[in-house]
C-alpha cells in the first residue's frame, strides 16, 4: 500500500512533482479551466495548479474570523485543541465579492471555466454562486462560465475534484466536464464517524433528537451524504476501534474493482487514520490511500477525532426506493 501523508503544509513522503502526477492523466493541452472551494479538503499542493482557481470558505474562532485557507494561518493541531478546550467555531461561505471576482476573471480570460461547487444539501453556498452567475449571464449571454453542484463535500468532494482535475489534464471541454460531474458525483462511496453529534446539532445539520439519542447511548454515529446532498445517518458503532473496522469494510463491501485509490480525512485524529489504512493493506497491499486533515470549515461541525474515508463504487441512485426514485424523476419534471 502507498500512503501519501499530509500534515499541515509539509509533504513527508513525496515530491510535489510526484503530487502533480496523482492529478494528471494523459498530458493535453487543457480546453477549460476549473474553479473549487476550500471545503474539497484536499492538500493544498493538490489543488495548486495553473488554470484552478480556489475559492475559501470563512470560519470564526475566539471571536476571529479566518479563511480556510488548508491550516496556512493556524494549524489543525491549533484549530483543533481550541474546539478540545471548548471553543465553538461558526462557518460562513465564501465572500459574494469574491466568487464575483471569480467569475468576471473567468469571462475576461475567455477560456470556458467550471466551478465545481460544495454541496446545496448542507450550505448556502451554491445558491449564491448560482445567483452571481445568473446575474452575470444576464450580462454576457454566452459567456463560457458553468457551476456544479457536487452534492457533496470534504473528503468525497476531494475525490472527485482530483479526478476532474486529471480529466481535465486529459482534454475534457467545459461542457463535457459539467455532464461528467454531474453524473461522478453519484458514484463517491464514503462514510465518516464522529465522536459525537454536537456539533452537527449545533450547526444545524442534523436534528436534536438524533444527537440526544447518539450521546445517550454512547454511539459514534456513521455518517454520508444522501443523492440529494444531504447528511444522512447510515449507522453506529459501539466504540471507535470499531466503527474504525467499519470504515475499512465499507472500502471493501463497497468499492470499484477496478479503483485502487482511497482518501482518508481526519480532524486532528492521525492515529485513528493510520489505523483505518492498516486495515485496508490487509485487504489490498496495492490500494493508493491520501491521507489529510479535515479542513477548518467542516472541522467547525464536526468536531475533533471525525475519521472518513472516500472512493469510487456504484451509482447511489440506484440503492434508491422505488418510491424515491419516482419522486426524483417528478422533481427533475420527467
């Protein structure tokens, strides 16, 4: 098993040229630009890259407000051990006059740019993207800017932007980049653990009764994103050690055949990781695992010690009810 591990800014064990390669396929000459967001969480040397414009989301600790600018200004170890001694951080999305900015820059480079965008279900961030881009439409007609929403964020969100930034590496247009996201983004497996609901409660994402019941029982909830973009509780363990094992089966129940690659998050909690990837090398000693920290915007609603993992398997729509699978079809007015 290879382990790229990410700590803060250091690389340990590559080169940045070896980090360029993990997101590049067959060098072409590249027919669109991208633009993501900080709560990719991927390492910042990932994302790095001539033509990709990143986008920080805001946080407020201790009466400060910083951008999540992938612990650059204060480390996850900081971050962390102030939600450990108490603090209770807020998030808001990235600056209106900054995703404007983004967006005129794009049309004035007059090279047709995707912005790959965190989840609808659990911000108010794409509705705002969406809004500055109407609006800028309304100005330009054909100007050559698009927007995703991901439906999904963190962990799964890296994954898939750093196959993008590999298609796009290989040539995909604007267009052909919007229709392949739109359909990647229901093949991200990925399931994360928490060591408590709090936080979600705290911000919002989740009910009271579910955080009530999860502390009362002494669970550490399972967690992944509905088709909608949504959090959704998909279980619990009895302890770490064992919702640990489950995240490592779900690699196994639950990945591609043919996808050897895996990114494991984690606030702050990097022996809980590297135990997560022994549990995979028992399984395939040729599995590639990105190993980081959970950025500073979804560290704020979930709290120290969270643990996830992320890869390619099947499409999620089709573990879909019949009866939600009708209603998804009246939404979208087929």
């Amino acid at each position: 098993m290879t382990v790229f591990s990410y700590n803060n800014a250091p690389i340990r064990y590559l080169s940045k040229t070896q980090v360029r390669r993990l997101s590049k396929g067959d060098s072409m000459p590249a027919k669109c630009n991208l633009i993501i967001d900080s709560c990719c969480d991927l390492p910042l040397e990932l994302v790095q890259q001539d033509g990709v414009q990143l986008l920080d989301f805001n946080y407020i600790i201790d009466g400060k407000t910083y951008k999540d600018d992938f612990y650059q200004t204060i480390s996850a170890k900081e971050f962390y051990d102030k939600i450990r001694n108490g603090a209770m951080p807020s998030t808001s999305q990235v600056a209106p006059a900054e995703t404007e900015a983004a967006f005129r820059a794009a049309i004035e480079s007059e090279v047709p740019t995707v912005y790959l965008c965190f989840s609808s279900g659990i911000s108010s961030n794409y509705s705002t993207a969406y809004a500055i881009w109407s609006q800028l439409k309304a100005e330009v007609p054909d100007a050559p800017i698009f927007i995703v929403d991901l439906l999904i964020g963190s962990t799964p969100e890296g994954l898939l932007v750093l196959e993008a930034l590999r298609q796009r590496e290989r040539g995909l247009t604007a267009e052909e980049m919007v229709a392949w996201a739109e359909e990647a983004r229901f093949f991200v497996q990925t399931l994360f653990m928490v060591d408590d609901l709090d936080a979600l409660h705290r911000g919002g994402r989740i009910p009271a009764s579910v955080a009530f019941a999860g502390s009362k029982l002494d669970l550490k909830p399972l967690l992944n994103f509905d088709t909608n973009g949504k959090l959704s509780l998909a279980g619990a363990s009895h302890g770490r050690k064992k919702g640990l094992k489950q995240l490592a089966a779900f690699y196994e129940k639950a990945h591609a055949e043919n996808s050897k690659i895996a990114l494991i998050g984690h606030a702050d909690s990097e022996k809980d990781a590297n135990r997560v990837c022994e549990l995979l090398a028992k399984q395939d000693e040729s599995i590639t695992v990105i190993k980081h920290n959970i950025g500073a915007t979804i560290g704020s609603h979930v709290g120290a010690g969270m643990v996830s993992i992320s890869f390619w398997g099947s499409d999620r729509r089709e573990a879909l009810s019949v009866a939600d699978k009708i209603a998804r079809k009246v939404r979208k007015g087929e």
